[in-house]
C-alpha cells in the first residue's frame, strides 16, 4: 500500500516499514486531557501518521496555558480544547481523523467514550480520574500509558500492558485529599513536552510491537538534574480484582449525556466542526440565522442519515426536545457516535417569532 511522502525517513527503518506504518494508520489512540502532557503526545502521534486520535477534554484555551501548551495559539483562547487541538492536528496531517469530546470524563461517560480505542493516554492532572481510566482500561484489557508532572519532576510507566502490572498496583487507593497541580503550584513550560514526547514514544512502540515497554518499571525525571531514574513494580493481585470489579461497575454505565444546556448549544452553532439540524417543519418559528444549520425535518431524517457522516458532530434541534431527542435515538442505533440534541428545544433559547 502507498504511503504519504511524509512518512519516508521511518518507512526506512527496519523496525517499522510499510507493514509498520498501516498498523499505525490502522491504530485508534485515546488522549485524555489536550493540556501540557497531551498536546506533545497529540502533536507526535498525528505526524507519525496514527490513523485515528480521540481527543477528550472539558476545558477551554487559556491564556496562562501557552507557555507549555504548544499545540494552541492566542487566537485559540476561549476554544473548547478539543476543537482547537483537532483543527491544530489537521494543519500538522490532514490524513489524520480526530474525534472530539468535548467533556472531562467521570464515572457515566468514561466506558462509552473508551471502548473504541486500543490504547488510552492518560493525560490528566487528577488522580480521581486516573482510577477511573485505569480501572476501565483493566477492565477492557487496554494498555494505559500514563504520566504525570510536579513543578521540575515527572514521572511515566505503561500499565495494563499484555496482563502486566496496573496504576492500582503501584498508587493503592487511600482517601484523596488535596493534591498539588500546576495550576496551584507551576510548572517549568518544557516539562510536559519532555514526558509528552516519552508517553507518545511507548503509545509507537506499543502500536509497532518494538523495543521494552515501561510495563511493570516507573521512569522518574528530574529536569533540573536532568536525570533519569527508574524503580520496578509488580502486580498485585488484591489490586488488580478491586480495578476489574470497578471497571465492570464503570463498564455499564454506557450512554453518553446527548443533551446540550442553550449555552452550549449556541457555541456549537458558531463551531465549524459541528453540523445543526434543524429537524422542525420549514414554516415553524423562530428561525436562527446560523450557516452551520441545515433544514431537515424530522419526517425526512431517516431517509437522510446516509448523507451524514458517522463520526461527524452533529446536533439536532427542534421546537421542544422531543423530535431532537428521538433522532438522536435513530442515530445512535445507527452506530453514529458524537450525536447531541438541544435540552427542551428552541423555545428554551426564549427567541422572539419572527420571520
């Protein structure tokens, strides 16, 4: 199979080549948090050539975020993250699809945002949430690649790596009080980007089946000794029960929140990435004067769906919920994965009828 020009210097390696770049484009990579630890690993993974990248984060661009925050410029702040991140990625490789989710992930989404994915990427600053992903990725035989940062320190490992050692095995879970961040404490801007670059390094080898896995071993960095050290862990069979069970309890909770408040669903109707339909009849009131928003009325979305493209963003509205809300249903049957529709339609936007 051809490949892109742009991928020639690694097709010449021995270790990847052709068979290694189509499992690259075959691969599907989680990235969970698009801050400082994500934004390198999306940067490298989407020039690699990794066919398919999934970008979750709530946040939104910041101005304090840019010194380490490589992926974003000024003009980004005030973006959802995830958008930003994806119109970034598609300027550094256009071969790449990204699915966005916009959301940070909790105990009700976590299991239908990851199931698609064969490796998650533990980007976040929130240990509650690395129990989360980590007990959803044993769960679901997933490898986690995580790392995390303090001030001049970082830290990387690979957990639930070919039935090898898990984050419970290695942080047990105590009462969580108040852990220390970057936003509370600083960090050196470089810092993210050096572990960033380290996390995408082991999500590559993972995907080409090269070189040692950091499973089972805990990597430490010191950027201002500039060190590298590195202790072993072992799996821990109390541990590993308690992240399965937890998983599972995670696994069932399957449906993602479809519903948008009318203050997201306006900053949809103004994002390029995002599709609006209209699904009212064309002579109902009042109308929004977006160009994001097409007219199909519901009658007609069945016959329509074929048109739209699964992965596509798509939200639905209508004059009170109900009709968005049973095509969001179709839908989603229907295998189509970032569908929304607005919470109790248009007339909660309280729009003067006007023609």
């Amino acid at each position: 199979m051809e490949h892109s020009k742009r991928y020639s210097r690694q097709l010449d390696l021995s270790e990847i080549g052709s068979l290694g770049q189509q499992k690259l484009r075959n691969a599907k990579v989680l990235v969970i948090g698009a801050g400082g630890l994500g934004c390198p690993v999306l940067q490298i993974l989407a020039a690699a050539g990794v066919g398919t990248l999934g970008i979750v984060d709530g946040d939104v661009v910041d101005e304090t975020n840019l010194h380490r925050q490589l992926l974003y410029t000024f003009d980004d702040c005030g973006e959802n993250k995830v958008n930003a991140a994806a119109n970034a990625i598609h300027k550094i490789n256009f071969e790449i699809k990204t699915n966005v989710y916009p959301d940070f992930v909790n105990e009700s989404n976590i299991a239908f945002i990851t199931k698609d994915y064969d490796i998650i990427v533990d980007c976040t600053d929130s240990i509650a949430t690395r129990y989360l992903i980590n007990d959803i990725s044993v769960y679901m035989n997933k490898p986690m690649v995580y790392a995390s940062i303090h001030k001049f320190e970082g830290q990387i490992s690979v957990f639930n790596f070919q039935n090898g050692p898990s984050y419970r095995c290695l942080f047990p879970e105590k009462e969580i009080g108040n852990i220390p961040n970057c936003v509370t404490t600083g960090v050196l801007g470089v810092l993210p980007n050096t572990l960033g670059m380290l996390q995408a390094t082991e999500v590559l080898k993972i995907i080409l089946g090269i070189g040692s896995i950091l499973s089972g071993r805990l990597l430490i960095y010191n950027a201002l000794e500039l060190s590298f050290n590195e202790m072993e862990f072992v799996k821990n069979k109390t541990q590993l029960e308690i992240g399965i069970e937890k998983g599972k309890q995670l696994s069932q909770n399957k449906k993602q929140n479809y519903e948008l408040d009318k203050t997201a669903f306006l900053e949809k109707c103004t994002n390029e990435n995002y599709i609006i339909i209209d699904l009212r009849e064309v002579h109902e009131l009042p109308k929004l004067k977006y160009k994001s928003i097409q007219n199909i009325p519901f009658s007609e979305i069945e016959k329509h769906q074929n048109q739209l493209v699964k992965s596509q963003n798509i939200v639905f509205f209508c004059q009170s919920g109900i009709r968005s809300k049973k095509a969001v249903e179709l839908l989603v049957n229907n295998g189509y994965t970032n569908i929304y529709h607005l919470q109790n339609g248009i007339q909660s936007l309280h729009l003067e009828t006007t023609t």
